[in-house]
C-alpha cells in the first residue's frame, strides 16, 4: 500500500516549523553506537517541507523536543528500531500533560513498516540540519559522510522475522543520479532485496560504471538473496566488482544447503570479499530444540570459513513480542566468542568467554556432546584437519540436510598454523 501525506493527518492551511524527530539519535544511549546513518526519510520529509516553506528544525536529543504545539507546525518522527520507538513513546506518557502541549500523537511516525508517502518518495535528500549538527556537537555518525538512497523498495519474501515482511513486491524508486546528492562520498544503498529484483543484473552494470565515472565506493547494506541466482545477475556482479569493498549475504536455514553452494559462485564470480549472516535462535524453546539449532549454526560456521566466507553471526529476535528467547544469555556468548573480528586462529569458545559466564559456555559443550568439539578445539586446528568434509557430512545426516562438500582449498599460508 502506498501512502500519501493525507492519511499524514498534515495540516498545510499555515505554514510554520517542520520538526523532524531522529527517534533513533533522541534514544542512542540504549544503542550508542546506533544509528550510524543519517534517517533516509526524514532527509526526505527536509527535503518536501522546505519546497512547502516551512523552516526545518532536526530534533535528535531529548532536551530539544518541544514542550507545546503550535496550530501551523508539522512533527514528524522516524525510528528504525522498534524498541526505540516504545521508548521515546513512554517519554510522552511519563510527562505531565497539559492543555496545549504536545502529545505523542501529535507526532507522524514512520517505521519500517511504513512506507514513504507518495509525495515525498520523489523527493532528493536534504542532507543540510545532519551536516550542522553533525558540525555544531560532539555526535558521530559512524558511516558519514555518506550518501543514502534506495534503488527499489521492498520485496516479495515476506519472511517472519523481518520488517519488511507485509510486502508483496519490489518496485523501482530512485536513479543512482537522484541517490548521489553529496559529491565525492560513497552511496549507501538501502534497498530491501536488490539482488531478487528482475533487473537487477542491470543495476549492477549501472553502479560499477557510475563508481567508475564518480571515483566512489558502494556500499549494499541489505545484502545479497541467493536463494534464486543467474548468470545473468553474476555478470552484474563481475561488472560492479571494483564498486563494492565486500558483499552480504545469508544462509539462514541450515536445510537449504544449495544457498552454500550460491555463495560458492558469487565468490567465483565476484572475486571480492563476501560476508555471510547466519540467524539462529529461532524460536528455540528446548534443550533439544537448542542442539539442533546449534549443530546447525556451528555446520554452517566451518562449511563457510573454510571456503573463506566471514561469518556475522545473527540472533532472532522476534520485534512482535510474541517470543523471547530463554536461551537468550547462551547465544549472546555464543556470538561474543565467534564474531567475525574474533574468530581468528587461536579461538575457541571458551578464549572468549569472560569469567562470569563460562557457566554458559560448559552448557554449549555438554548440549553439543559428541560434536562438543566444534566449540573446544581451536577454529585454526578444526579448518587445517583434514578430516573436516567428513565430520561435516556426519552433522548434516544428523540434521538431515545434503552436505555439499567444501571445494574451496584454504589457500592461504601462515593464516592458521597448529602449534
């Protein structure tokens, strides 16, 4: 469904103050490091209200939301993560409320959700309060300068565990012309599935010549949907290779094993670095339950490391609060010891498990029993065996799914060495 401003609720009969509230920034102490980009629509909305005539005031701390509204002023806030949107909601309901002051419903929020209203999609981004404020204070962003812009929008997937999941199609939005508003920095593209768009082979073409024209770097955010590849969008991925500095993309499900052997031809076909988000933790309610899914996530991490892939290790979790995880602890050890920059060498479960929670770890160890050796010998000993490809197809007839075998040799000297 495509929105317009009048499902906004705007008043346009006078023309005053556009206040464009960064829910994300008012609440970044529970994220610090989050966001690390400008808000993509409410560079958008900037951009709409000045052409109106309202002057623009970016709000993206606490002290400076409004006490009153004004008949004449436009709120309009965006928030990418959900609990922060609960959170600067339960600012309104904790302050005194009186007759003139602003409410939280006064304020026209957008989620991830939501879509851009039609008017204001065509907009270009007004990057001009980000870049003073950006100036005048001591906050960071840790991705700027940057440009920001989608491609497309949406897409046809609909799975359960993400934002975009009401969405029934990709539809183009933006040109690369309209996204490059910020000359001499790289583009940050947001788009929601850019690799299952039918035309995507030729935005590929097109970014690797408009890098090539500009002198810039790409950067795709959303990663890569291998679970449908062609020769055709590998061609566009070997055209756009000097714009990216490395790729994305996931294998989510254990059982769909051919995603491993897609990721195989990107990295043939693309040459470049390739990082690769494993979910776990989904809906996970039993010992059982538990050691199949960390049987599972442990054969993706050695299937993917030994064929050289990064591993980014992804835990669910359910924006609905329908579901909460009570294994939660364990698998945030879990990806404390195995995140990427961590998963050297020497590593195991239990060089990166802090005192305080090595509970958890011998609790990985006893749930994996037999295979407790993915987690207790060390990630360069477990790569250099010889033996791996077996051990593997062992898990997988164990899980079920069909091993595809590892035909990457690890080619790269002195990167583990057994001691």
């Amino acid at each position: 469904m495509q929105y317009t401003l009048n499902d906004y609720n705007i008043d346009f009969n006078k023309v005053g103050t556009a206040y464009l509230f960064d829910i994300d920034l008012i609440e970044r102490s529970s994220y610090p490091t989050f966001p690390k980009l400008p808000n993509h629509a409410l560079l958008k909305f900037s951009s709409y209200f000045k052409a109106q005539g309202y002057k623009i005031k970016l709000v993206y701390t606490a002290k400076q939301i409004p006490l009153l509204h004004r008949e004449g002023n436009v709120y309009v806030g965006s928030a990418l993560y959900s609990g922060n949107l609960t959170r600067f909601k339960n600012r309104f309901d904790k302050v005194r409320k009186f007759k003139r002051g602003l409410s939280f419903e006064q304020i026209t929020i957008g989620t991830p959700v939501d879509s851009m209203p039609l008017e204001v999609e065509g907009c270009l981004c007004d990057y001009t309060e980000y870049a003073e404020m950006l100036e005048s204070t001591d906050i960071k962003l840790g991705w700027w300068p940057v440009n920001v812009g989608f491609l497309t929008r949406g897409c046809y997937r609909q799975c359960k565990f993400c934002v975009n999941r009401d969405k029934k199609e990709i539809v183009p939005v933006n040109s690369l012309d309209e996204i490059y508003q910020q000359p001499g920095v790289r583009i940050e593209l947001l788009d929601d599935n850019l690799f299952a768009y039918d035309k995507s082979p030729e935005l590929f073409k097109e970014i690797g010549q408009f890098s090539k024209e500009h002198g810039i770097k790409f950067q795709l955010r959303n990663g890569l949907d291998l679970r449908k590849i062609t020769p055709e969008k590998l061609d566009g991925l070997k055209a756009a290779k000097k714009a990216f500095g490395s790729l994305h993309c996931a294998w989510d499900e254990t059982k769909n094993t051919y995603i491993f052997k897609n990721i195989m031809a990107v990295k043939k076909a693309y040459g470049g670095e390739v990082n690769c988000y494993t979910l776990c933790g989904v809906n996970i309610n039993t010992d059982e339950e538990l050691y199949k899914d960390l049987l599972g996530l442990f054969y993706r991490f050695f299937c993917l490391f030994k064929a050289q892939i990064k591993v980014i290790i992804a835990l669910f979790e359910d924006d609905t609060g329908n579901y909460v995880n009570p294994y939660w602890p364990l698998y945030k050890t879990i990806k404390h010891a195995y995140y990427m920059q961590k998963a050297s060498g020497p590593s195991n479960l239990k060089r990166w498990t802090s005192n305080a929670n090595i509970h958890l770890a011998d609790k990985v160890i006893e749930i994996l029993g037999e295979h407790s050796w993915l987690v207790e010998e060390r990630i360069g000993d477990i790569i250099l065996d010889d033996g791996l490809n077996d051990k593997l197809r062992i898990i997988a007839k164990e899980l079920g799914v069909k091993h595809r075998e590892i035909g990457v040799e690890y080619n790269r000297p002195g990167r583990f060495v057994k001691q």
